[in-house]
C-alpha cells in the first residue's frame, strides 16, 4: 500500500512518526560532516527539499534530540556505528528568513529582529543557570524587536558563546534561505539598507565566531561575496553547477520511477518526464522537483506545481524592463529554442539593471532554466559560456502564462490585431496595434528621455514577446472563424436557409460540405 503524501510538510520529525512519504536524504548528512568545510552556501530553486533536508539535520547533530535515534534507524545514514555515536551530541541553532518578504526595510529589519528574539526566548534557560555573569545576563535581556543594529547583529555570535560554555562544545548553526529577504529588498528598493544590516550580521556569526563548530546556509542564489560576504573567506559555495550534494536536493529519476510504482502510477513514467524533468546539478541530470511529483502522486494527475506554488515577481519585473536583446533571447527561449551566454553564478542584485548576463544567471540559479552545455576556457579572462534552455515543459506553460497576463488588459484589441494580419488588413493592423501599445506598455518601456539608453523601440520587443505566446492559440482560432465564414457562404450558395446554418452551426457546415467532392 502506497505511504501517504503530506503536502507542505517540511519537519522530519513528522514524517517520520507518522510514516509519511519520504524519501531517503540523510546520505547529505555523512557528505556534509565528511566535507569539514567551516561554513557552507548551498543554493538551489525553491521548494528542492532545502527546508526538510535543514531539519534532517538539525534533528540529526542537535542535543534537544538526543537519543532519538528512532528518527534514522531505517535510514541510510544510520548503517554506520560513527553517525550513530554522533546523532545529538551538538548544540544547534536553527533559523529561517523564509518570511521576510517585506516592502519597507523597516518592517524586514522588525521581522528579523522577532526571530533572534523568539532564539533566545527559545534559550531562556540559560538565565537560570549559573553560566553568565551580569553583563551578559545584560546583553541577554536587551534582545528585543526594538533592539539596536548592534545588538541585533551580535546576537547569534553571543548566543553561540552562551550555548557553546553550557554544553561544552562549539555550536552548529543552520540557517535556510539566507536571501530571500534580499530578493524582496531588490524588488522592493531598499536593498542598500538591508545588506549593510545582514553582512554585520552574517560576519559576526559566521567570520569571527570562536564558538562556531560549523554551519550551513541555504538559498536560491549565491549573493556576491562584496554585497553581504565581504569578510567571510571560509565558506564553501555550493551552487546548481557543483557536483557537491548533487543528488541531496530534489528527486533523481530512479527515485521518482520508483515512487510511481509505489503509487501504481509505472504506465505514467513518460509523461512525468516529459512534464517535470530537466533540472541539472552539477554532473548529475534527470533531476525533478519534489514539489511537482509529491503533488502529482497525491493528485494522480498533470498540474502547473512548482511554477505556481509562490510569486515570480522578480523573474516578470527582470524579462519586463529588459533590454531587446534580453527580450528577444527569451522570445527564443520560450519558441523551444537554446541561447548561449556568459554566466556568472555571483548574483549582484544592485547591479542587476542592464546587466544581462546576471538576469541569466538568476534564472538558472531559481531553476527557469537549465545548463545544456558549457565551455570553461581558462586561458580566457572572461566568464564560461553556458548553453541555456528553460527546464521543462511545466516552466514554459508558466512563463507562458505570465506573458498572457501582461496582454489580458488589451485582449479584444489584441485578437482583433491578430486577424487583422491573417487577413492582411494593414490598417485595421495598425489600428489594434496601437490600441495594445497604449493599455500594455509603461514608461520603463518608451524611457523618460527617447535620446538615452531606454532604447523607445523595446516596447516593440515586449509586445512581441506576448504576440508569439499566444500566436499558436489565437490563429488557430482565427483560421477556424475564417473557415467558418467560407464554409456559410458555401451552404448560402447552395440555397440552405441561413437560420438552418446558424442553429447547426460549424459542425453541420462541415458535414454537409466537402469542397471540390460534392
């Protein structure tokens, strides 16, 4: 009998008591502690396993854990005698930034500050015993939501110290999508502010921390090291191009074929393949996302799930106020075609405006596209050249429908245009075209001043770039009510009543005539 799909669960704990569907990842925890590296940066897109695989681990190292090795023992990190003398014997923290999604530096600031808070609420205990002296009982109390920058970002470093003299070991610090407050900061324009706040932060936990045993971070992106890691020359960067934990996140194909048989879904191999697979780590192809197969095994059938389980604001705000070449490379992208470009896997999110090759390199860092091939050079200065093409059949139907929604505003005008060139009516052509120029473009388009770099024509490109997505759908329809039309001037000719026509309609047209056979 096939485990049951817990959709949205991301506690190990959880699944494992309840005997939920999961499938064995804990192989990351054997790689990452056989690593010794101080500090790890893994990126991959969202919703790859990154929440669960953090809470794997953290139920695995941390001492409120201890002896719960009921947790692993069918598992395959547990065969060795040396991870099981190992399972919670550290002192963990563990913190998410997942919900700082905010539009005002402010409010993000705030939030974060309610997470340290809730760490050391969470470590009151530590007041009662007899490990800090008065000033650090001081500092232990002043840790508030209205605390100052300096207090706030010393806050992990001095919990670490507190932690580490109690236990008498140094710390393990998780923390899981480091960068999604800075996304929300680049959209939301206060990115300046946040990055001088989170390098303090990042360097006084993960630089100059004596009580620090090791960490892991984890993201969609590798933030430029001058933007948020300046001062931290000890991190191993994990990115989707690194063979490191390849297999750790996300669904090989072995494993998904294997849970279609489970779910008595095998005669279904072909077209989940065709749907979901494409993601590529490393070395390491036919990865799929777990999002999309955990609810394609629970549902039984095809579904837009990844794309559509959060906002692809930023990947919409990027394509939109690109350049045209930007937008003409996307054009081919999304005709099936591959582009080839320079990729550098830093992601400077002040610099993303006009820079093309970091608009790619997000892309494929949040998993729109994937790495065909790529060519390092290293007698060359330059970045490698990547052959790029978007993943799978489910992103395309995504950026698909996201380019519809930039033309829904203006969809009359927009079909009478596309008639209008089947039928080669040059000025009712311009006319529709006109009528979409005005409702679709804004002035990120057209440019404030014509004569600068803004480049007027790119609202050509944009409404190209939505004519091509709905070119196969709309001239199919087009072409039937031009069908249609002969077909009713046929039967007129033929001298059947044109409210006999009207009431069978296309169906009964296309019954009763056969052009040049009757």
């Amino acid at each position: 009998m096939a485990r049951t799909v817990s959709i949205g669960c991301q506690d190990f704990e959880t699944l494992q008591r309840e005997g939920y569907f999961y499938i064995d990842k804990t192989l990351f925890i054997k790689e990452w502690w056989e690593g010794g590296d101080s500090v790890t940066l893994i990126t991959r897109p969202r919703r790859f396993g990154k929440t669960l695989n953090m809470s794997m681990t953290e139920q695995f190292f941390s001492v409120e854990y201890a002896g719960r090795g009921d947790l692993f023992e069918k598992l395959a990190v547990w065969k060795e005698e040396k991870y099981r003398k190992l399972q919670g014997t550290y002192p963990v923290i563990s913190l998410s930034l997942a919900s700082i999604k905010d539009t005002s530096y402010e409010t993000a600031r705030r939030k974060i500050c309610h997470i340290l808070t809730s760490l050391y609420s969470k470590h009151r205990f530590l007041l009662e015993e007899e490990v800090l002296d008065e000033k650090e009982k001081d500092f232990f109390a002043s840790v508030s939501i209205d605390m100052d920058d300096v207090t706030a970002t010393l806050a992990l470093h001095e919990l670490s110290g507190y932690l580490s003299r109690y236990y008498g070991k140094k710390v393990i610090i998780l923390l899981d999508e480091y960068d999604t407050p800075m996304q929300e900061a680049y959209v939301n324009g206060y990115w300046a502010e946040l990055v001088s706040f989170t390098r303090s932060m990042f360097n006084a936990a993960f630089k100059t921390n004596p009580y620090l045993e090791r960490a892991i971070m984890t993201g969609i992106t590798r933030v430029s090291r001058e933007s948020v890691f300046s001062d931290l020359n000890n991190m191993k960067v994990v990115t989707t191009t690194s063979d490191a934990y390849a297999d750790c996140f996300g669904f090989t194909e072995e494993e998904v074929f294997q849970a279609l048989d489970e779910f008595e879904m095998a005669d279904r191999r072909q077209e989940v393949k065709k749907w979901y697979d494409g993601f590529t780590f490393g070395s390491k192809t036919d990865m799929y996302n777990p999002w999309s197969i955990l609810n394609y095994l629970d549902a039984g059938k095809l579904g837009i799930y990844w794309a559509n389980s959060s906002s692809n604001s930023l990947a919409g705000k990027l394509i939109r106020e690109a350049s045209p070449d930007i937008k003409q490379e996307f054009e081919e992208l999304l005709l099936g075609q591959s582009i080839v470009t320079p990729i550098d896997e830093q992601t400077v999110y002040g610099e993303l405006d006009g820079n093309e090759e970091g608009i790619w390199s997000l892309l494929l860092a949040s998993g729109y596209l994937k790495v065909l091939h790529y060519e390092e050079d290293w007698d060359s200065i330059d970045a490698p050249n990547y052959e790029l093409t978007l993943t799978n059949r489910e992103v395309k139907r995504m950026f698909c429908t996201m380019v519809r929604g930039w033309f829904q505003k203006s969809r009359r005008e927009y079909n009478g245009f596309i008639k209008a060139l089947l039928e080669d009516d040059l000025k009712t052509m311009n006319y529709y075209m006109n009528k979409v120029a005005l409702a679709t473009f804004s002035t990120f388009d057209t440019g404030n001043k014509p004569s600068e770099a803004a480049e007027p024509e790119r609202f050509y490109h944009g409404f190209i770039l939505g004519l091509l997505v709905e070119l196969s759908d709309t001239v199919k329809a087009a072409l039937q009510q031009i069908e249609k039309k002969k077909y009713e001037t046929l039967l007129t000719e033929k001298g059947i009543p044109k409210k006999r026509i009207r009431k069978y309609g296309f169906a009964f047209s296309k019954k009763q005539v056969l052009i040049g056979k009757e």
